[in-house]
C-alpha cells in the first residue's frame, strides 16, 4: 500500500498539481496538501522527500509558515543545522506560530554551530513563549538546562551558576542538574 501512496505522490508531483490524492479505503479518495504529504514522509523518516513536498508548498503558497516548519523539522532531523535555523527562522517570518519547540530547536541548532550567546538569546525567547501548560513542559525544561551549558561553554561561570541554582529550584530531582550545579560551585 505505502509504496502504491508513494507511486502516486511521485506521479501527482510529476503532473505539477496542487494536490495529491491516495486512497483512503476502496469507497473514498482525500485530499492530501502537499504540507500533508511532507508530514507524513517526516514520521516516516524519509527527510529529503518531505523537503522536497514542503518545497513544493511554498511554491504553490500551500500552508508557507508550515511548509517552512516542516522543512526546519527535517533539516535538523538530517543534522543539516544551518539550514535548520534559516528555515525555522522563515517559519516565524511567515508567521508561524512561535512555540517554545522552534526556538529550542534553534537555540540547540546554534548550539551546534558553536554559537551560545545566540542559542542563549533562543532559548530565553522560547522561555517566555511558554503559555505555561503541560504541553511544552518537558521542552522549557530542556531549554533551561540549555542555558547553564551554554553558559559554561561561554566560561560564564557566574551566569551558569545562576541558571544551574534557577533549574535547580524548578526542577529538584534532576541529578544531572545537581551535579552541574556541584561542579560549578568549584569555579
């Protein structure tokens, strides 16, 4: 069935429509967006393919803020982190919505790039972007823990104090933390 989806896809794409169509069951055809499309091959682990529909997208003005998401998504997934951060960054210029999972994504993208004030200006920004749910909990934790490396690879030995003392008291069982926070009370 997957490789009947991914014929189609190819054939759609080929004859330049705005949409792609699968079957659904032996009753019903859905319309698929190419934003949709590109989803799908992201959870499938197939990178390049679901840059080249979200590409696709923006060419056809499909869902642009998304299209770009996608392609930042995939970008980073191929550890490609430059082009990660341009797209992620094109996302929020098309207005995508701003979440704390795009700045962590380009705060450690600039992490990557050995860039730590501007992955610690990412990670504050994703911090305040919170809306305080559960639903970015887990990644607004990551981001603060985030910030005490980011100081230490600065050799800001002051600053990460302060974030390790700031994480410690938001998040008192993590061990790792603790120990950062133990080794840097010795700088």
């Amino acid at each position: 069935m997957k490789r009947w989806i991914v014929a189609l896809v190819v054939v759609c794409l080929l004859a330049g429509g705005v949409y792609l169509y699968y079957v659904m069951s032996d009753q019903e055809l859905e319309q698929v967006t190419y934003v949709e499309a590109g989803i799908e091959e992201l959870y499938a682990g197939n990178f390049t393919e679901a840059i080249a529909l979200f590409e696709t997208a923006i060419s056809e003005q499909q869902e642009v803020d998304e299209a770009w998401r996608g392609i930042g998504l995939a970008r980073f997934r191929l550890q490609d982190f430059a082009g990660a951060s341009e797209a992620l960054q094109a996302a929020l210029d098309a207005e995508a919505e701003e979440t704390p999972i795009i700045y962590n994504l380009l705060g450690i993208s600039a992490m990557k790039r050995r860039d730590y004030s501007e992955a610690i200006r990412l990670f504050e920004q994703g911090i305040l972007v919170d809306d305080g749910t559960e639903t970015y909990a887990t990644v607004v934790q990551e981001m603060r823990f985030n910030l005490i490396v980011c100081y230490e690879r600065l050799l800001d030995w002051e600053m990460a104090r302060v974030k390790a003392q700031e994480y410690i008291a938001l998040y008192p069982d993590d061990e790792a933390a603790r120990k950062a926070a133990e080794f840097l009370e010795t700088r």
